[in-house]
C-alpha cells in the first residue's frame, strides 16, 4: 500500500521543502477529494458531529488557496451522497444549514479569486433554500476564470450514470440518436461532468481505502491517495504531500514505461 497510503516518509520534509519539489514536477490539472472523517474528528472530541463539519470547513479554505497558488485547474470535493440521506434528520438539517451558511459567507472569496464554483449530483433533492442560493452562487461566478470548484451534493456515481443512460435512451426513443454513435466519448457527455476533465488525482482522508461510489466512470485512470489523516486535520501541507507522491507515480493509461519514454501515448 506504499504506493497509495501515507505512510509518514514525507514527514522529514518542511512544508516549504516539499513546494519547492512540487513546482519542479507536473501539476494536476483536476483533483479530486473524498472528504472523510468529520464525524470521527468530533467524537474523538466529545463534540456533536456538526463541530467535525463546521472544522472541515478549515481545510477547504486551504485546500482552495493552495490550488489557486499551483494553477490547478478543477477540484471536485464529495460533500454529501446520495447515501447521506440515510444519517439522521437532525444532522441532515445541520450540514444543509451549514452548506447555506458557508455559501453565503465564501461568495466574496470565489469572487476575489476568480472560483467558479459549480455543482454535480441530483440537487433537486435538497431543500429549496438551497438550491436557490446554489443557482444563485453559480450565476453570480459563472464568469470566473480560476479554478472551477464543483462540489458533489446529493450526488452517487451509480446514480450519474444510470441518468446518462436515461437521457441516451430517451433520445434514441425519440429518433435523435442511433446506437451505433455510441461510444465512451458520446457517453460521457451525458454524464454530470461533461465539461470537467477526467480526475488526475483523487484524495480520501480518514484512512478509509475505497471511492465510497464516487465519480466511478471518471476515476478509471485516477492516480488514487489514502491517508489516514481525519478531514478536519487536513491542512496544506497534508495536501502538498499528496501532491508530491502524485508526481512520483508514472503514469502509463495501459502503455508500457518504453512508450512513456518515447512520447507516444
């Protein structure tokens, strides 16, 4: 598990000297992040579970900044699956409070730094108040040019696409496409994501090892990072870390290390 996990060979390394590694070697252009731990954080606390969330919330402030100093391009961030709906009403309502409270209060900040902040997933599931303040949000950053911020609400990997086959076969009903044009390309233009590129690195935190039915078509050349490092403790340099292992993958999409070597691909 060397390979995915952290395993602490990075702590040696100064936050500073691991940026400076970090900009002599490619940067992703879309990471992913499964934002796991929140509640484990607050019950190692003798704290309800919403204060694990309200501290997450940190580590996306970070999280963001530090994106926008690399130039990376996309970051998706899972904030509540489809699943999610199963956990008790009481805390449902608090992280769609706090999801209102943090939109409201982070508008000026997208703005600042030219976020564009988007979401994926079936949201018209979530409560009215908040998908306007969403449509909203979305409208009012539309035009930025920085990172693109989409942020999974409501939101499950089958679920994405099971919806794209619907929309295919509805349109093939309706004679506007015929079987034989589809292929993976047309395909994932029906998914959620048809103007995102694929993810070239997912993080999860907590230690969990697994996508939790998480961008499933997406992730299938990923580069995946395991740490058992809880949300709310995620912090730059946590981030950095898994940045540098990213650069020390190769990544070959089925070729072999003597094509990588030539180019091809």
């Amino acid at each position: 598990m060397d390979n995915v996990m952290d395993n602490g060979r990075k702590h040696s390394f100064s936050e500073e000297e691991l940026l400076a590694c970090i900009n002599k070697g490619p940067i992703p252009r879309h990471v992913a992040i499964i934002m796991d731990g929140n509640g484990r954080w607050a019950e190692q606390r003798c704290l309800p579970r919403v204060a694990g969330h309200r501290e997450g919330i940190h580590s996306v402030r970070e999280v963001l900044t530090l994106c926008c100093e690399l130039k990376v391009g996309f970051l998706t961030i899972y904030a509540f699956s489809l699943e999610n709906w199963r956990r008790p009403q009481d805390e449902i309502d608090e992280l769609m409070t706090l999801l209102e409270v943090y939109l409201r209060k982070e508008v000026k900040t997208l703005m600042k730094h030219q976020i564009r902040f988007r979401t994926i997933g079936r949201t018209d599931q979530l409560p009215k108040s908040v998908t306007r303040l969403i449509k909203r949000v979305e409208q009012e950053t539309a035009q930025n040019r920085g990172l693109v911020l989409t942020t999974a609400l409501s939101y499950g990997g089958r679920a994405e696409i099971v919806d794209a086959v619907a929309r295919i076969v509805q349109e093939a009903e309706a004679g506007q496409m015929s079987a034989e044009k589809i292929d993976e390309g047309l395909f994932s233009r029906y998914l959620y994501t048809t103007d995102l590129p694929d993810p070239d690195l997912m993080i999860r935190t907590s230690g969990e090892t697994r996508i939790s039915n998480f961008l499933l078509w997406q992730l299938a050349y990923t580069e995946l990072y395991f740490t058992k490092t809880l949300w709310p403790d995620f912090r730059r340099r946590d981030f950095l870390s898994a940045l540098y292992d990213y650069q020390q993958r190769e990544r070959r999409f089925g070729l072999v290390p003597e094509q990588i070597r030539r180019g091809e691909g």
